[in-house]
C-alpha cells in the first residue's frame, strides 16, 4: 500500500462521523467543508481568514449533489441558490464516509441528512488538475488527481481558498 492510500485510510478513519461546521459553495463551483477546531489567520496582505482543523476543497472538477438513492438533486452548474440548498442541508450532519473508487477516480462525500457529494475527474478542462485536497490538523494535504492519482504531502504553504 502506498504513502498516500495509507494517509487515505487514515483520514477516512479520522473524519467519518465527523461534523462539518461549514459546508459552502466559495468561487465558482468550488465547495469547502469545514470540521473541527476553527482556525483564524491574517494573510500578508492582511485578509483574515478563517477555516477548520480539517478542510476538504472540492476544485477543479465536475460534481453532482445525489439524493440516497443516487437521483441527481444539483451538480457543479446548477446555480448558486440551487447549490447552496442542498449544500445548507449537509451543514450540521456528520460525515458517513470518504469513498474513493480509484478505477474512476470518483470521491463520494455522503452525509447524514441522506444527501452526498460526489465528484467526477473526467472534466476535459481540468484533466491535469487535482480535484479534492483534504487539508488534515498536521499540515498535510490528501490530493486526489491528477489522473485518478493520490498523493499526500506536506501542506506548509498559505491555503489557496476563500
């Protein structure tokens, strides 16, 4: 098992039950999830930032919204008001899993409240990009992408998010 499908299990364990205390849509269809410990910074420009211990950063990729019984509610499209009704839904109910198929490169999100994020690599757009990043308390960082690929990381660097 490599560094990072191990990191992948590890964090798996870590955040599954956990309750997101943000969930929402940032620039475009950028979605960031938020748990634990809330973390406030100023940037050197002076910008205050705040975010969570454990930040997922869904990016770079299409991703649909599923009901349980994986009817498609909204995707990564839909507008803002579509999205931030469902996303609103998810805010306050644990995660049940992190579920990573690497024959597709699909990441499924589901959540208590019955709702799931799931999202899709294959964007011609963004072939070549990381899709989802999961920030983790020790300043690593779980890239999925590019190319169904996984990698963890030190994650040092001033997050690039809103």
């Amino acid at each position: 098992m490599s560094e990072a499908e191990e990191a992948c299990r590890k964090i798996q364990k870590a955040l599954v039950e956990r309750t997101p205390w943000e969930v929402s849509q940032g620039h475009g269809s950028f979605v960031d999830m938020h748990f634990g410990k809330i973390i406030k910074e100023t940037t050197k420009t002076g910008r205050a930032r705040t975010f969570g211990e454990w930040h997922i950063w869904v990016y770079c990729c299409g991703w649909r919204i599923l009901d349980k019984n994986d009817d498609v509610l909204a995707h990564s499209e839909s507008s803002r008001e579509e999205i931030e009704y469902f996303l609103s839904q998810m805010r306050g109910t644990a995660l049940t899993a992190l579920g990573y198929d690497p024959n597709t490169g699909e990441l499924t999100l589901p959540f208590a409240c019955g709702l799931a994020i799931r999202t899709s690599p294959e964007d011609e757009y963004y072939k070549d990009a990381e899709y989802v990043l999961i920030f983790t308390p020790d300043k690593h960082v779980l890239s999925f992408g590019p190319n169904k690929e996984l990698a963890y990381r030190r994650s040092d660097a001033s997050r690039q998010f809103n």
